[in-house]
C-alpha cells in the first residue's frame, strides 16, 4: 500500500496538474450561434469565431467545449475579459433547456465561507420549442457513492450526502491521505445527466462538473480558483465513474 503524502494541504494548481488526462474531446463549434435566454431574463447570445474564441454578448473571450452527449454540449468561457470569473453554460439541441454557472473569486476571505462562489440558473436556446423536464436542483445523487479516475495519477472518491454537501478523499495522486466535506450543488439536466459543483472551504476553488451516469459512465468538469502564489487559474478536467454503491435513509431524510 503506498504511503500518505506529508500532511501539507495541497494547493490548487497542484491538484488540478494533469486532472484533464482522461477528458472527453474538446468539440469545435466555429461559426455556431445560440441565445441562451436564462430564468431571470438575462441573454446569454453566443458566437463561435473559431475553436478557441467566443463572443457573449459583445464581448470576446476564449471557450473550451465538450459534446457530452450527441445533443448536449459542456461550454465554459474562462473569461479573461473579467479577472477571477467564468461562465459555464450547457444546452441542449434536441430539448433546447440549458443551464448557467456562473463562478466568481472572491475579493476576500471570509470565515467559514467558500472564497470562490457560484449561481445557478435554468434556460431556454432559441433552438426551437422547448422540451422535457427544466433543469433544476436534484436530490437524485444523496447516498451514492462513486470512484472518478481524471488519469494514471487522480483518483478520488465521493459520497453525496445531502442536498448541500458532499464528502471527497483521494486515493491516488498528490492529494493522497487528504480529504474534506465541502459544500456543492446538484441539478438534474437530463436523464442520467446531473449538474455537480462544489466550493472548497480550505482553499479557494469552485468546480463544475457534468456528469453523465447513464451508459456513458464519463464527466467533463472544469476548475476555478486561486494558485499557491495568489493568481486566478482555469483548469478543465474529467474522466470515467465508477459507481461503488448507495444508500436510502428509511426514515428521516438529509437535508
């Protein structure tokens, strides 16, 4: 059995170093437009110039993108227009529903909050009539426990205990030995298809993640947070599920 690295808290770029191994694709959306039209009126209108830049709403910044499945796309603008910010939207061609979050570094350290904060807002495209189910918050992943391996080097487990926290360890990688419960977020997208964020209340890193638990067993995922000497850093991420297993509570429920 390998022995635990020194009890040192990892900082996030050392993390997150070689966590996008097992990626899905990266996807070229050159020459696409979609308006996204969010729940609280605002308008997200998207233009795809090439393989790496996007303008939103007039402004150009870079994007990474991912078609998760054939019809749903995994978006995020690491902005660069506006420091310590991204912008992570996924939609749908067939259904036309989509989501947005939007992670933000915080100015300031706040005892016990999370330094970098996330909101969460349901969608339309105007791709056409929309369909199904809206997005929305999901209790769908309490008690389930599941491995994620993002390469030869990260692996880590996850146990979704309630409606607002999560509990990680890794197994495998610089973080070995080290572990938490953090706050985190899950929305259901689609069948199968769940939204996951969490914030870090040791460091200062937020995440998105879709992940696809249906037969594909993949997520695509992306990082926002502060570096070990201060600086604001993106870094994209993913890789296989393994799921290990579940409970049901049989009487009262988590929150």
């Amino acid at each position: 059995m390998p022995e635990a690295p020194s009890d040192d808290w990892r900082t996030y770029d050392e993390f997150a170093a070689g966590i996008a191994t097992y990626r899905l694709p990266a996807a070229d959306l050159t020459g696409r437009d979609v308006t996204i039209t969010l729940d609280d009126g605002e308008t997200l209108a998207l233009t795809f110039k090439d393989a790496e830049h996007v303008v939103c709403n007039g402004v150009e910044d870079p994007y990474d993108a991912v078609a998760v499945r054939d019809d749903v796309f995994f978006v995020n603008l690491p902005l660069t227009s506006v420091d310590g910010e991204a912008l992570t939207v996924v939609y749908s061609t067939a259904t036309h529903r989509a989501l947005a979050v939007r992670s933000v570094i915080g100015a300031e350290d706040v005892e016990g909050v999370p330094r970098v904060s996330q909101d969460f807002r349901a969608g339309v495209t105007d791709g056409g009539e929309p369909s199904g189910a809206v997005p929305g918050p999901s209790r769908d992943l309490i008690g389930k426990r599941n491995l994620y391996r993002y390469s030869p080097d990260h692996l880590y487990e996850h146990v979704y205990v309630s409606s607002q926290r999560y509990a990680w360890q890794c197994l495998e990688g610089v973080q070995r030995g080290h572990g938490d419960m953090d706050l985190s977020t899950v929305w259901k997208f689609a069948d199968g298809l769940y939204l996951f964020c969490f914030r870090e209340f040791r460091i200062a890193v937020a995440s998105v993640w879709l992940h696809d638990l249906g037969y594909a067993l993949r997520t695509t995922g992306v990082f926002l947070g502060l570096t070990g000497d201060g600086q604001s850093e993106h870094s994209r991420a993913g890789g296989h599920i393994y799921p290990l297993g579940a409970v049901a509570y049989p009487d009262a429920q988590p929150v």
